[in-house]
C-alpha cells in the first residue's frame, strides 16, 4: 500500500541562526558558499521535465523556487553594492509572493535563472574576497524589518537563503518525484 509523502519541513536545510559576531573562518565559509550555490541548485534541478517542475514544496513549484532564488540573490547583490557606495542606504523591500506570481515565475524555463545566478554569484564573490576587513561592518537600513544590516550578517543570510530553497528541492525530488 502507497502511504501519502510526508509534510515538507518548514525548513529543509535548518533554521537561520543569526551569529553573534562575523569571524574569518565564517566569513571565508560563507563566500564559498555562494560560490558553490548555483552548482547545487542546477544539480538539484538536472534532469527535471517540464511537469516535475511543476512540483509543489509547500505553495511554490520547484519552478517558482528557482526563479525565486535568482530574483532575491540579485536583489541581495544590488544591496550588498548600495551598503558599499552609499552611507547605510534604505533599500526597496519586494513582495516575493507577488513576484512568484508572475508569468515568468510560473511558467518561463529555470535555465535563464540558472545563467542569471551563476553571474551574480560570480560577481559577488569576486567583490566579497577583495573587501577589507573593515568593510564588512558596512551596512544598509531595511524598512520592513526596522534593522541596520551589516554585509558580514547579510552574505551569511544569503548563504543560507540559497541552502534552504536548494534542500526544498531536494526534498521534494526525494519524497513527490521519486517513484
């Protein structure tokens, strides 16, 4: 008898646990870590047709889960370079519901967010290894959460952004797609 898949976990790859302070060791684990994300996400999404995109984690598709990453991961870049050219600036808080929602989100092939992500992980990498120490106390104000946001806490935030939405994936071609 078939017994139905399990609820996905609220959050696959763990909770987000913000550190108390940034450290080098961290810091340089942390970059690599978004050097190696979009590596693992096009590996979680090899192979997958159309409909297995289609596939649901939760409320998004596998689909919308890749385009999602890319859209926040570029915005995540754009802020990373405001909070180094600008003196804490304000940044532009997106529905991402919303953006999900979206023609493109729903239905556009995930290859153009694959090559997307891939440059601007590439990118930021490049730039975050070549910052001085210093620099990574430079931060930016988001008006939702009412908080000063320095680049150490936000890289590491995206780091594990791009872990989590990854495992989702992973999770559901482990437990809705295999046979």
């Amino acid at each position: 008898m078939d017994r139905p898949a399990p609820e996905p976990p609220q959050f696959p790859a763990g909770a987000y646990e913000v550190p108390g302070d940034y450290e080098d060791g961290r810091l340089r684990a942390q970059i690599a870590e978004i050097e190696h994300a979009p590596v693992r996400l096009r590996a979680a999404v090899a192979g997958l047709a159309g409909d297995q995109l289609g596939a649901v984690y939760r409320n998004w598709s596998i689909r919308q889960i890749v385009h999602h990453i890319a859209d926040s991961h570029l915005n995540g870049y754009i802020r990373f370079r405001l909070a180094l050219t600008e003196e804490r600036p304000t940044i532009k808080p997106y529905d991402e519901s919303s953006w999900a929602r979206l023609e493109d989100a729903l239905t556009a092939d995930v290859e153009p967010s694959l090559r997307l992500l891939e440059g601007v992980h590439a990118r930021w990498v490049h730039l975050a290894r070549s910052l001085p120490r210093d620099a990574w106390l430079r931060a930016f104000y988001h008006p939702e959460s009412r908080e000063t946001v320095p680049l150490w806490r936000h890289l590491d935030q995206y780091a594990w952004h791009g872990r989590h939405h990854t495992q989702q994936i992973v999770w559901v071609r482990e437990h809705r797609l295999t046979p």
